[in-house]
C-alpha cells in the first residue's frame, strides 16, 4: 500500500527504486521496498510499499522499513524473555551463581599471577 497522494499532488508513478549497484552480469537490481514516486508536478518522492510514508531523501526509508519487521514485534513480553516453570527457573540461578563464584576465582588468580610475573620482569630487568 504505497502512496496514492503526497502534499495534495496526486502519484502519476510508482516503481522499485534501483539499488546503487549492479547484479554480477551489469543488470540493476532494484529495492521492491523503497518505491520511487513521480507526482502529478514531475517531482520525485520516495515511498514505503507497506505504508503510506514517504519522504524526498531516499536514505530515509530504509530505516523506516525497521518498522514493518515482523520478527521485531513481540507477544507483550520482553525481548529475550523466557518462559519457564519456577523450578528450572531457579535452578538456572544456581548454577549461574556457581558460574559466577568460580569466575571470581579464577579472575582473582590470575591478577595475582600477573603482579607476580610484572614483579619478577621488573627484578630481572625485562620489558614486557
């Protein structure tokens, strides 16, 4: 659904917009998306096939196109969010917690383990 009327001119045009760059043989390949609008003044305005945005920068409708994303939309939750029975859910945080406990220990080891080797460097007088 492409625009039929843009600032009270009607659209005399509609056509894919042409990629700026070309198929392995030279043919155009064209953005079926980004729809190239000629107005009723021959002025040219460049529109969303799903809505009836348009705009004179064609840069523009790219973005807007983010909109139109289905896998973006999501059923009320959270990205990213899960649902789980209470159970696993809290074995999950305990085996993060452990995760989490043996990653600080083995960070604490091995800052220690770098002062001591900058330590001997420096006795021995070598550059890192």
């Amino acid at each position: 659904m492409t625009a039929t009327e843009v600032d009270g001119l009607a659209v005399v045009a509609d056509e894919p917009r042409p990629a700026p760059f070309k198929d392995k043989g030279g043919n155009p390949i064209y953005q079926p998306q980004t729809r190239v609008l000629t107005l009723a003044d021959g002025s040219v305005v460049y529109g969303c096939a799903h809505c009836d945005y348009t705009n004179r920068n064609p840069n523009s409708i790219r973005p807007h196109l983010s909109r139109h994303n289905s896998r973006r939309k999501t059923n009320g939750s959270a990205p990213g969010a899960l649902s789980l029975p209470l159970a696993e859910l809290m074995e999950r945080l305990e085996k993060l917690d452990e995760i989490t406990e043996d990653r600080d220990a083995w960070k604490s080891r091995a800052l220690r383990a770098e002062r001591r080797l900058k330590q001997l460097r420096n006795a021995l007088g070598v550059s890192a």
